[in-house]
C-alpha cells in the first residue's frame, strides 16, 4: 500500500493544532459569558461568598487568557491583519480589563459598587469577545503558520500560567468533566438533582437585584 505524502499528514495535523488553539480561546469566552449569566442570578449582598468566588475564578481565567494572546497570538496576528489598528485596540481593551480586574481584587461583594464593576468588566469583555471572534480569528485562522509549534507553545504556557494561579489548579479537570446538568455548561453554581440553585432560585428564571444593584440582562 502506498503511504500518504507527507505534505498531507503535515496539513491535517496543521489543521487540527489550528482548530485546538482557536477552540481553546473560545471556550474561554464561553466560560466568561456562562460566568456572568451565573453572577448575575445572584444578589452580591446575600449571596456574598459565592459571588466572590465566581469573580475571582473569573479574573483568574481572564489573566491566564489575556497573557496568551498578548504573548502567542497578537505578535502573529500584526503582520498579517488587514488593519493593525485592531490588534492595538484589543491590547488596549485587555488594559482596561485588567484595570477593572484590580479595582474588584481589592474590593469585596459587600462593597457597593462590586457587582457593578463586575458587571462593566463583563459586558466590556463581551465588547472584545465580539471583535476579536468577528475580525481578528477569521484572519489567524487563514494565516499560514507553524500551528502544531504554536500548540505546543500554547498548551505549555497555558499550563504553566494555571499552576501558578492557585485558583486555577484545578481547571483542567473541570474542562475534561462530562458530569454537566441543566444548569449550563461549566456551570459554577451548586444546585441539587432538580437544577434548584442552593441560593433558592431555579436555574435559568430571570433574576432582579434589589435597589442599589444592577439588573439582570439577557446575554
């Protein structure tokens, strides 16, 4: 039997290494946006604990990602992208999260303007998430690069940002998991076999938040 050329092992792989990275960032997105569904069935003021949690897993996804594409994707992306002035918003749009991201590291949910500041972080990264998956992954993902290179460099760097953050040790284990339930999907709020939140709400009826807070949105 005679064996396939090597130029056309070397494509496939290329193309699965492309589709791995370019998946890898958007379930990060998607783990934000689900993130902020949750946060946003809650009340900051009875629900203090696991608001916390969530924004601080959150923040720490946010800095694992941000650092990945700031040191692996923009440098590959500027020279191929139509407009570079895209890359240089989006690296500003990451200052501006990461400058949001500090005010909420130092504050607390019974803070008056904690859920508030989550809540501009959020919509802000939902902004970028908009432009980045709109404009800037349809040019990487026709950029001819060295993709199976760039997955390893990916991973190990992904991996090494993770374990120094002690609130994503456990991250990889929580992506492999098949154990999801109606609650969504990476859901981080506990609930029991009939998808009611611990909080006394059920998974997935719109929430309110009393005066001094924000008001649920449809994401």
């Amino acid at each position: 039997m005679q064996a396939s050329p090597p130029t056309t092992r070397v494509t496939r792989a290329a193309t699965a290494a492309r589709s791995r990275v370019i998946d890898l960032l958007q379930e990060d997105h998607r783990r934000i946006k689900q993130a902020y569904r949750e946060f946003l069935r809650l009340d900051a003021q009875r629900n203090g604990d696991l608001c916390e949690s969530i924004v601080r897993r959150t923040l720490a996804e946010l800095r694992v990602h941000a650092a990945l594409e700031e040191e692996l994707l923009y440098p590959l992306l500027r020279p191929i992208v139509t407009d570079v002035e895209a890359v240089d918003e989006a690296e500003v749009e990451h200052e501006i999260v990461r400058y949001l991201g500090e005010q909420l590291d130092a504050s607390h949910a019974v803070d008056e303007k904690f859920a508030a500041r989550f809540a501009v972080l959020c919509e802000y990264v939902l902004h970028h998430v908009k432009e980045e998956e709109g404009e800037l992954f349809p040019q990487l993902k026709r950029a001819k690069l060295d993709w199976e290179g760039l997955l390893d460099e990916f991973m190990a760097r992904r991996q090494a940002l993770q374990a120094a953050d002690g609130r994503l040790d456990s991250l990889a284990a929580r992506e492999s998991a098949d154990d999801l339930t109606d609650r969504g999907e990476d859901s981080l709020l506990p609930a029991d076999e009939h998808g009611v939140l611990l909080n006394g709400r059920v998974a997935g009826r719109p929430a309110h938040y009393d005066a001094g807070t924000i008001t649920s949105r449809k994401i």
